[in-house]
C-alpha cells in the first residue's frame, strides 16, 4: 500500500498507461480522479473500481481549456478533500512530413502535449502547497530525447516536457513538491495491434530487449515517482524503453 491515503488525478486516466496507473493507485491504496475527454471509458473505469468501495471519479477535462483543468482539480479538492499526486497523461501524436504539416495540427499536439501539462501542474501545485507537499509525474516519451522523422511537433512537446519537468522539480523542491517524467518506449496498445506484422516487427526491432513494452510496466514507473519510494528524486526523467535509448 505505497500510496495509502493519497489522492491521485490522472489526465489521460480512461485508457491505456493511464488506465493502467489509475488500476494500480487504486491497489497501492490511493483515491484516483480519472480525467479525460473519452467520457463512456471513463465512466465506466471509475465505476468498476468503486465496486468495493468510492475510490475512483470521473472528470471530464480538456487539458487544453484552463477552465476545464481548474475545475478537474476542484473537484479532486471537493470530493476527496486534496491532492497528493498529480499523472499529467494526456497526449495526441501526429505523424506527416514537417514540410506538409499543417500549423493547425502543430499547434494541437503542442496544446495537448505541453500546454497541457503546464496547466495541469499550474493547478495542481497549488493545491500541492496546501498540503505542505506533492508528486507530479509528467509523461514525457523517447521522442523527448531523441528525434525521429515525421514526428516534428510530437518530438517538440516531449522535449519540452523533459525540461519543464526539470524547471518545476527545481523551483518546488523547497516547497515538498517533486517533479519527474516517465519516458516510455513503444508500448503495446490496441492502435499498435492494428499495424501489419513488418511494421510491428520494425518496432519491436527497435527495442535491445525484443520487445513492446506494456502500460502496466509503465504504471509500475509511475507509481515509484509517486510514492514515498522516490522520497529523493526530483527532476528525473525515468525511461522505461527496453533500451532505445541506450543504443
């Protein structure tokens, strides 16, 4: 029970890694606020884990509208009281020539991607300083460390979502609030299932340890930052990569 009597806001929270994190809080003993856009899934994720007992809720939240990232954490504060943990989740990618990329979409995924983050952490670290302290996880990418064609705005709001990690971790650290980042790899999810097999197989090439990651492995990385484990990092970027960036 690494997280007993926390209370954790998860942006992205209905599918995938987030899903995968809100399970295991849940486990590990924390009250979760699943936030997202995919209402149905959300819904439903925070119903199955209230069976035993109210530990999960769901929020609606675009994490590009301030408005919507203030009320997400409001209503963190009014139903469970505060806000001990902050998964910033969310993401969109995008994949074209950045020749042939619309600015439109430019900025969407920089909006989704950084904007996001900021805003959430914005939030979140004031309720943070309520508490004499917090955790923020960020979820950064490999693409935040390396680049890779086609990806241009992707690679760019994960590189920033390296180094805002590092500018809040050092200018809330006096304050009891930690900031790090999850760097996953390419991880195992429906829209990877749906690649042929000689793209698929190019990935997991790609990997020294033979193969796709899974949002769970993911979680578990997130749940040490989050937790009192973690007590002395601040301003890490952890991979979970299977060693793509080791090459």
């Amino acid at each position: 029970m690494k997280l007993a009597g926390k209370v954790a806001v998860i942006t992205g929270g209905a599918s995938g890694i987030g899903e995968s994190t809100a399970r295991l809080m849940v486990e590990e003993g924390a009250k979760v606020v699943i936030a997202d856009m995919s209402d149905e899934l959300g819904t439903q994720l925070a119903h199955e884990l209230n069976q035993a007992n109210k530990v999960a809720t769901y929020v609606h939240v675009d994490v590009t509208n301030e408005t919507e990232v203030q009320h997400m954490i409001n209503e963190a504060l009014s139903i469970f009281g505060k806000v001990d943990i902050l998964f910033n989740n969310a993401g969109i990618g995008s994949l074209s020539p950045s020749a042939e990329l619309p600015y439109e979409e430019w900025r969407k995924v920089i909006a989704v991607n950084l904007d996001g983050v900021f805003l959430a952490a914005k939030h979140a670290i004031a309720a943070m300083q309520k508490n004499g302290g917090g955790s923020i996880i960020n979820t950064a990418s490999i693409l935040g460390h390396v680049g890779q064609a086609q990806t241009a705005p992707y690679t760019a709001s994960k590189g920033g979502v390296v180094n805002l990690t590092r500018a809040l971790a050092v200018e809330y650290a006096k304050e009891n609030i930690r900031v790090n980042a999850v760097c996953p790899g390419y991880i195992e999810t429906p829209l990877l299932n749906q690649l042929d097999d000689e793209m698929k197989n190019h990935l997991i090439s790609l990997h020294p340890i033979g193969r796709l990651g899974r949002a769970e492995e993911v979680a578990k990385a997130v749940i040490f930052l989050a937790s009192d484990d973690a007590s002395f990092v601040t301003g890490a970027n952890l991979l979970v990569d299977g060693g793509y960036t080791a090459q």
